[in-house]
C-alpha cells in the first residue's frame, strides 16, 4: 500500500467512525460538579441560567459526609427557595426536585461545616 492510498484509507475509517457515532441533543445549561474535600467550612455557590426556552429543570444534589455537617439551599431568580437540604457526619443524603421553568440564574448554596466528604451537583435543563 503507498502512503497516498494508506492516507486515504485513514481518512475513509476517521469518517466512518464519526459518523457511526450517536448524536445527542446538546442541552443548553446543564452542569455537574463534583469534589471531595477534608475537614472543610466554606460557603460554596453555584448559579445555574435559565432560559425562556426552558419548559423546565431538575437539580440532584447528592453529599456523602465523614464528618462535619452539610445545608444546601437553592434559590429561584426571585430569590425564593425551591430546595433545601442538610446532613452530619456518617450519612449519605440527597435531594431531587424538579422546578418549573422561571427563567433567570438560579443559585444554589452549599454550605460546609468541618466537613469530610464528598458532593455531586447535578442539574439538568429539559
């Protein structure tokens, strides 16, 4: 085989491969975050954009603590709360909540408390 025609060849399979991949639909606004952290007190935010568009959102919050304590709260963007949420140490917790569609940043407080552990946010535009 020459070079050109292995070129060819090789530019035929990169094709190929492309297009037998599955496309999914890009939803916009969507965020995970996860992150450990030791013995920790801080007051963590995360603002999440809301589009007209939006006919809605689900926000998962998920904390495994070691020790210390955890509260989350999350605010819609008139400052209303639509989800809270708290734990001590030896506990894994969760909340999941689906929100209506009120377009603006919405904000999520996450606050630790000499904490030891691990957090996954997870919100999802639909």
């Amino acid at each position: 085989m020459t070079r050109k025609n292995f070129g060819k060849l090789a530019f035929l399979l990169l094709a190929l491969a492309i297009l037998t991949l599955p496309i999914y639909p890009q939803s916009r606004g969507d965020m995970e975050e996860t992150a450990s952290f030791r013995d920790k007190t801080d007051s963590l935010k995360f603002d999440f954009r809301l589009s007209e568009e939006a006919n809605s959102a689900r926000l998962e919050v998920k904390v495994r603590m070691k020790s210390g304590r955890v509260e989350w709260r999350l605010r819609d963007p008139n400052g209303d709360v639509r989800l809270t949420g708290h734990g001590t140490g030896g506990s894994l917790v969760g909340t999941t909540g689906d929100m209506k569609s009120i377009a603006g940043v919405w904000t999520l407080d996450l606050r630790l408390t000499d904490a030891t552990g691990d957090y996954k946010v997870n919100w999802r535009v639909r």
